[in-house]
C-alpha cells in the first residue's frame, strides 16, 4: 500500500481505480508556409471552433455550478478577443512565415510568462488559463482532443494538474473523485470541485506517475489522504469513517426545519456569509435564517469599472427576494489591505491593513458611497434588508454615516423612488476601539455584528495574512473574548442585538461560551449551519455559564 498526502479541497470518501489521466502531448513543429494569408485564416478559423466549444462549456458550468463559477470560460473567450494576443499570433505568421500552431504555442509561452511574473495574484492565476486557451486552439488545429479521456471512466481521476475546463467537464456519475500533483486550495479547480461537490485531493506530497493507473484506491477528502492498492484493515478502517461520515451528514439533513434552541430554552439565530447572489441557494439549503453577511465588495471585485446603481440594485434585490421575507445583512463595500481592486487607484501603503479601506474610502469619496446606499435603500422595498458598516472606530463616522443616509433617502423620496421605513443599520465590532466603546456606539445603531478575523488581527497586531505567525493568530486568545463580552453587555444594556460575523462564528468549541454571553446570532458559510445547529440543541447552558463566563 502507497499513502500520499495532499491538500483535502472536498471532503468525502471515495473507493475506486484510478484513472491516470494524461494530457496528450501537442507536438508544435515549426515549418515554413508558402501562403500567410491561409494560414492566418486556419487561425481565424480555429479561434470561431474554440470560442463555440468555450460557449457550450459556459452553458454547461452555469446550470451545474452557477454563474461565478462558469465565468472562468468567458476569461477564456475574452482572452481569445484579446487584441494583443490576435496580434501577436498573427505577427509571427506573417513575418517569419512560419504555421499557425508554432505562433500559437511562442504566443501562449510569452503571455503566461508575463501573467506569472505579475505581483497581482489574480493575474498569476491567469498564466494558467492562456496556457488552457491556446491548448485548446492546438487541439483544434492538430486535431486531436483530451476531453474524451476526463469523460469515460468511472473511476478516481489522478492527473499532473487539471485546468477548469477539464474540471468542469467531469461527469459526476463517472469521476467519483480526482487527485491532481499541483495546485492550491484556492484555484479554480478547487473552487469547482467543492461546488460540484466532488471529494478531492491537491498538492500531493509525492510524485505521481503512469504506473497506478488502473490501481484500487480510496480517497479521504476529509484527511487528504490517498491510499493506493490499500491493505485489507485501512479497508475496513476507511469504510467505518465513511459510514460514520455519512450517518453524521444525515443526523445533520435530519435537523433542517428545526428550531435553534437550547435544551434550556435560549434561542439563537443562525445566518449565513454570502459573496453574491450564487451563494444564496447553498444558504437556503442549508437552512439559513437570514444572511448574516453579504461582502458587497465582491461585486465590486467582479468588476472592471464601479458597479453602476442599477447593477447593484438589481443583485441587491434579487438577494433580499430570494430570501422572502428574512432578514438579509448587506455590508457597505470593504475594501483595502488584501482587497484591491485597480480601478479605485488606492495609493501604495506602508501598512495597507492599518491604512485607507472600508469606511475610510466610502466617507471619503461620497460618490461611491452614494451609490451604493441609494441601491441598497431601494432594494429594501423588497425585502426585509439590513445595512451594515464595517471597520468602524469612532461615534462621529457612525453620524456621518448617518447624515448620508438622510440625504439618500431625501433624494429616493424626491424621485419618487419606493424604499422601507425599516431598514436596520449596524456596525461591525471588528476593531478594539469598537469593542471598548461600544456603549456609545448601542446608542446610535440598531445591531452589532462582531467581525473576529479583524479583530484578532487589531487586537494581537498580526497580520491575518501572515502565514509564518498563523502559530500565534489565536482568535481564543482571552483578549478578543474579552472584547466581545463589553460589546454583547454593552449592545444588551442599550437595547440591541448582537451577532458574530467573522470565521469564530463556527468554531462550535466556543458555541456555549457566546450562548452565554447571550450572542443573537452566528453567521456562518451555509455548509456549517445545521453543525451549529446541532450544538445548540445538544447545550444546556444553565449551569455552565459562570464556569464559562468568569475565566474570561
Ligand atoms: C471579519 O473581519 O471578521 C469579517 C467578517 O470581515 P472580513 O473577513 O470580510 O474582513
Ligand atoms: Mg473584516
């Protein structure tokens, strides 16, 4: 038996042979062409061919995962538009004289050079999709097609790599699960395995080659772990995990409908996070009783220029419809630090986290925040919609705020425009000065959201990006649960709600301890609701409050 480690991006435990898959190798000759202009025109004509196949398979993602997800094969048609890319494909031909599949390949190497070597990582990520572009315009010239290999077994597909057009053609009743040498937790290919809920495995620790295909294995998507030609007992041991696995998934589907409810009667709330108007159905699915947090700003990242009032109206809208009825959080665009976005021209930053982002950019340019407060108070007419304002440290930002959104709503009523007289807006506690005064701030809000990631970042001074000090990024540590006890006693003793926004929200080793403290409510990713769920059902926090409450 062989175990290989990997990084687990789908949890999930498959038995199966493995299908090695093998891309088959383009091989590009260079020769000499008598007629350019033919030769541009197999091109031209290639380029049409692989812009259908790129439409079909956009077809084919959008109804299996969503329209975020199948965006990754309009990149792929732009890039064929690319100018720059007809061009130089189109320069090599004519002045060497030479076949459309070498211009192609010298074209595909330069760009994805020039990708990887960006410091932006969403244009590194881009190396890789001209590489699959131009691959795809090979096999069409060269006539030959790798497709059909992804398709046809019905086994655990183990590969070099997978790009996400391979990804997304996988036919789920055939590949029960695939393991790939490369790749991260964050790339496409994953982002699509989880949404296709596909059980798989990246990053391997070993070198993978030819000689398991056709091997009995089993994949753990829960451990990362991929066993091949397994020995009877991790047989036995791996069939009782999935047993077990399976049983807890069904316990788990079998308290949807349920209350959130304490065996000694206090109730929460449960929300779920949400990037865009995609996710709502995973939420809705997952039981969610209302969304917690809707980052706006991804639809700004989305985007290559501001997103007007009416886009944003429309996604904000169709969110709080979806929804019928429950209470949707929207947060005010929080960008900065990690979150950039070219089109705003935010300056270069000593210490970018600490530095001009969320609140601060919005105050600062009115326009921006206008906009998107008058879409947003439009969009409440249609739901019951709750605002929220991140990255907040003092009262007078919270009265600024509020003075904007007078005039919004004074605009809205001059229009003629229909918005609800019953929009709640919060703030998020998610900086220490927050936290500490937070009962000046109860008075001029109607709800508290607590943002942990950020808190733990301001509160401990480390950078939540930091890889090398993830050791002491301590979101337990005694300081931040000290923090969100002032904030919930403080919202308490002023009459408003408190809930937790931020990844602490789901660490159900905590869930006792914000009960409480008598925490409204915890959002979360839809896939972790009903295991909240679960643990509030099962708590009595009568007699563990003291013991919970007094070391903090
Ligand atoms: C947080 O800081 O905890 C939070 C929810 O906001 P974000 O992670 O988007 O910064
Ligand atoms: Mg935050």
């Amino acid at each position: 038996m062989t175990i290989l480690k990997g990084k687990g991006i789908f949890g999930g435990i498959v038995f199966g042979r493995i299908k090695f898959y093998k891309r088959k190798k383009q091989a590009v000759k260079r020769y000499k062409v008598e007629n350019v202009e033919f030769e541009i025109n197999r091109f031209k004509v290639a380029k049409k061919t692989a812009t259908e196949q790129l439409q079909q398979l956009y077809k084919k993602a959008l109804l299996e995962v969503g329209e975020a997800n199948a965006m990754i094969f309009e990149i792929h048609k732009m890039m064929l538009e690319d100018l720059d890319y007809q061009e130089s494909i189109i320069g090599i031909i004519e002045s060497q004289n030479v076949n459309a599949e070498y211009a192609i390949s010298v074209t595909a190497k330069h760009f994805s050079e020039m990708f990887s070597s960006m410091e932006d990582s969403y244009m590194k990520e881009r190396a890789m999709d001209v590489k699959d572009v131009s691959n795809r315009l090979l096999d069409i010239l060269l006539n030959c097609s790798n497709d059909s290999e992804v398709l046809d077994e019905p086994y655990i597909i183990v590969a070099d790599d997978l790009v996400p057009s391979e990804t997304v053609q996988i036919d789920k009743n055939k590949v029960i699960g695939f393991v790939t040498q490369k790749g991260s937790s964050n790339s496409h290919t994953a982002i699509l395995a989880r949404t296709m809920n596909i059980p798989a495995i990246v990053a391997v620790n070993q070198p993978i080659n030819e000689s398991i295909d056709g091997c009995m294995a089993i994949l753990d998507g829960f451990s990362g772990e991929f066993f091949i030609n397994p020995d009877s007992k991790t047989i036995d041991a791996l069939r009782k995990k999935q047993q077990e696995k399976n049983e807890y998934f069904e316990l788990l589907q079998s308290l949807k409908g349920k209350p959130n409810i304490t065996k000694d009667g206090k109730r929460i709330n449960i929300y779920a996070n949400i990037r865009n108007s995609n996710d709502v159905s995973a939420a809705l699915q997952n039981d969610a009783g209302g969304i917690g947090l809707f980052r706006s700003e991804f639809l700004y990242l989305e985007n290559s220029n501001y997103p007007s009032e009416d886009e944003q109206f429309t996604v904000y809208k169709d969110v709080v419809e979806k929804m019928s009825g429950k209470r949707v959080i929207i947060r005010t665009l929080d960008i900065g630090a990690d979150k950039k976005i070219d089109y705003f021209n935010l300056p270069e930053e000593e210490n970018p986290a600490m530095g001009y982002r969320a609140i601060r950019i919005c105050l600062r340019r009115p326009n921006i925040f206008k906009t998107q407060l008058r879409a947003l108070y439009r969009a409440s007419a249609f739901g019951k919609l709750s605002i929220m304002f991140p990255m907040i440290i003092s009262v007078s930002e919270v009265l600024e705020i509020k003075k904007m959104i007078k005039e919004v709503k004074n605009e809205l009523l001059f229009e003629n425009l229909e918005y609800s007289d019953d929009v709640e807006i919060g703030i998020m506690i998610e900086t220490p000065a927050a936290a500490l005064i937070s009962d000046e701030l109860a008075k001029e809000v109607d709800f508290f959201s607590i943002g942990t990631n950020d808190l733990t970042q301001y509160t401990l001074a480390i950078d939540r990006q930091n890889e090398s000090l993830t050791d002491i990024y301590d979101p337990h540590h005694k300081a931040i649960l000290r923090l969100i006890k002032i904030a919930a006693e403080n919202a308490h003793k002023n009459g408003i709600w408190i809930g937790i926004c931020g990844e602490l929200a789901a660490d159900v080793s905590l869930t006792e301890t914000f009960l409480s403290m008598g925490i409204d409510e915890l959002s979360v990713s839809p896939f972790f609701i009903l295991e909240i769920r679960k643990k509030v059902i099962e708590s009595n926090i009568t007699n563990l409050k003291e013991n919970l409450l007094c070391n903090i």
